[in-house]
C-alpha cells in the first residue's frame, strides 16, 4: 500500500515536471522518447497496426488507457499525452515509409515502360508461327516472317514500311484508301451540269465512297495494329469486319438508286432491308469469337449472304427489263462481275488457298488474304464503274420516267 503510494507520488512529480517544462524542453523529451519506440520492436509493430486501420486514433486512445490503468488521474494525463504523440509520430514514419516505397515502385514501372518502348521501337524481329501468342496465331500454313507481339503503337505503324506476313495485307488495302479518297474527291468536284439531281447524286455516290473507304481504312489499321496486344487485336478485328458490311451497304445505294429511279417503293424497301441486314452483320461481329480463326467459314458465309441480298433486286430489274437490257442499260453485267470477284476472294479466305498447298511459301506473297484484298479492291473499282455507267444512262435519258422505266 505504501509502496503504491510512493510511486504515485513520484510519477505525479514526474507528471508536474513534464508539464512544467516549455514547449521546446517537451518536444525535446518527445523525441527522445520517439526515437526510443523507434528501436523497440513492439511500438513499430503498433505502429504499422494502427496506420492500416482507419479507427487507429480509437486504438490509441485505448492503449492509453492501458497503459495508464492503475496509476493516479494526474499521472495519466501527462504520461498518455507523451504516448499518444511518439505513437503519432510512429504511424506518421510508417505512412512516410509508405509513401517512399509507393513512389520508388512507381519510378521503377515508368522506367521499365520507358525501356520497353525503346526496345520495341523498331529492335523487334520476324517470328516463326509457333512463337506468336495464342490470340495471334491466325494461320498456320505461314510458317515464318510473323511481327511478335509489339506492344507500342508507334512501332506497330512504323513495321508498315517493315518486311512480314502482313505487308502485303497493309499495303493492297492502304494503297486502295489513297485510290478511292482520290476518285471520290474527284467526282464530287464534276459540274453540276453532268448530273439531273445533282445534289441527291453527289450524296449517293459519297455513301458509296464512305463505306469503300470506311472498309480499306479499318482493314489496313486491323492489318497495322493488330499485332499490339490482345485487346487491340479484338477491338481493329470488329471495325474491320463491320467495315466490309459499310462497304457492302454503300455499294447497294447508288445502284438501287439508279436501277429504281422512277420506282421509289422497291427503292425505299430495297435500300432499307440491305441497312438492316448490314446492321445486323455488325452486331454479329462485336461477338469476341466472331473474330477467332474457328469462325472464319462462318464470317465469309455472313459476308457472302450479306452481298448476295443484291440477287433480290437483280431478279427484279431483270424480270422488269428483261434479261438482255438489264445486262446493258441496268448495266447487270459490271454487278454479276463484281459479285464474282467478291464470291472468288471469300472463297479463297474461307479455305485459304493457295498457301494450303504450299505451307510456308506465302509467307509473304501470294497468300489467300492478299488474294482476298486485292479481289475487294476490283470488285469496288468495277462496281464504281458500274453505277457511274447507270449515272450516265440516267443522264442521257433525262429527268422524264417513261412507261418501263
Ligand atoms: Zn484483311
């Protein structure tokens, strides 16, 4: 009893003489007694405790307590004061721990980003198939010169101008971009004096124009940009089959509409089922497997059906003039080769032919789909030349709708 006695007094004198001391003296003896919690094992580990918990002022508060349960009311307020601060100021080191470590780790990722951009902008080399990733590997009768994964976007523009297996692929589609950006600057300039309606013209002949340039652009950045990583590979794969339902449904427009010039029933419903059924191939084709090599004869038949719809309104103009006019004034015969040149590159993409019969000998010419792109690229250009052969039919004709016509 006297032995307790005696200690609360002499930790109640401590208590008075801490809080008799200035400030400075205080802040003093705080660091002192911090720099001694520092070392101890214990207080560190309360430390880091208390800084993962958000309520540690809660816990604080309650060691404290602790440490002060049994001793005097006056006793307790200096000393949980002195422990309440080191304690502060041991959650404030391991936040600033914390922090350091949290900007050295960020440091080190931007340097090793910054290292992996230098190292793909342009120090990557050709690959043999069995080397590319899982979702690059599209057909394996190309056996060699495959770009690796490169995960820089600059690199990827930058192998347009590289030797692999999608040269060419880039090249027959981007040199297709530059031809038809040309012919439609080109024919949207001609005087207003070479058409009847010169402004409903020049608006179908743009559609046209848009979706050709729509379909070569997205399938030249597919061919470009797909060698990036998964996720881009996904993303070019689905703007590049919706391109070629673009291509389709702007090639239907001019032609409906010079082929049912005086007739505008079958020409809003012709015009309106190929929008539908173009909308509808592009919802497919969001489908992530749409985009897989296990789908490739599914996407040539979607295609394929999507450009024979045109049958339909062929049997009608063909019913209507009969079978020898709609070959010369419905200008037929152009549609019917343009058809073949689509039916003869989806053929080849579906079966892919010929590098089927010569395994890694097309690794860089002459294999199906720059077969493919090239057969596009001249079913367009016949088609262009097709509708402008009905433009001027219409325009020799005149503006009159005759019995027939
Ligand atoms: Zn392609």
């Amino acid at each position: 009893m006297s032995m307790n006695l005696d200690s609360n007094v002499s930790f109640s004198t401590k208590s008075v003489h801490y809080q008799n001391k200035s400030d400075d003296e205080n802040e003093e003896e705080d660091n002192k007694v911090i720099s001694r919690s520092v070392s101890c094992p214990k207080v560190i580990e309360s430390a880091k405790s208390m800084s993962d918990d958000e309520d540690h002022d809660e816990e604080k508060t309650k060691a404290t307590n602790s440490v002060s349960y049994g001793s005097t009311a006056h006793y307790r307020a200096g000393y949980s004061t002195s422990l309440h601060n080191y304690l502060d100021s041991g959650v404030q080191t391991a936040r600033d721990m914390k922090n350091r470590t949290k900007d050295k780790v960020n440091q080190a990722m931007e340097e090793v980003d910054r290292f992996a951009h230098k190292v793909w902008d342009g120090r990557w080399r050709v690959v043999s198939f069995f080397q590319l990733q899982e979702w690059q590997k599209d057909n394996e009768f190309l056996h060699h010169w495959h770009r690796p994964q490169i995960p820089s976007f600059k690199a990827c523009l930058a192998s347009i101008f590289r030797i692999h297996t999608e040269t060419g692929n880039i090249w027959t589609h981007l040199l297709g971009v530059i031809l038809f950006l040309g012919i439609c600057v080109y024919y949207l300039c001609l005087p207003a004096t070479q058409f009847i309606n010169v402004w409903q013209e020049k608006v179908v002949f743009f559609l046209f124009f848009l979706g050709a340039v729509l379909c070569l652009l997205c399938s030249t950045l597919f061919h470009t940009l797909g060698c990036h990583s998964e996720r881009v590979h996904k993303i070019f794969g689905k703007l590049d089959y919706s391109g070629i339902a673009l291509m389709i449904m702007g090639s239907f427009v001019p032609w409906v509409y010079y082929s049912f010039y005086c007739d505008s029933e079958p020409k809003v419903v012709y015009m309106t089922s190929i929008c539908v059924l173009g909308v509808a191939t592009i919802g497919v084709s969001q489908y992530d497997k749409f985009n897989t090599s296990r789908f490739r004869s599914f996407r040539a038949v979607i295609f394929a059906s999507l450009g024979l719809s045109g049958i339909i309104p062929a049997i009608h103009i063909a019913i209507k003039h009969g079978f020898m006019p709609s070959l010369t004034k419905g200008q037929l015969g152009w549609l019917y080769l343009m058809a073949v040149l689509y039916l003869t590159g989806a053929f080849l993409y579906a079966m892919r032919i010929p590098e089927r019969y010569f395994p890694g000998k097309c690794d860089l010419v002459f294999q199906s789909h720059q077969i493919f792109h090239v057969l596009v690229v001249l079913a367009a250009v016949v088609h262009f030349h097709g509708i402008s052969n009905l433009q001027k039919v219409r325009f020799l004709h005149g503006e009159q709708c005759m019995a027939g016509d």
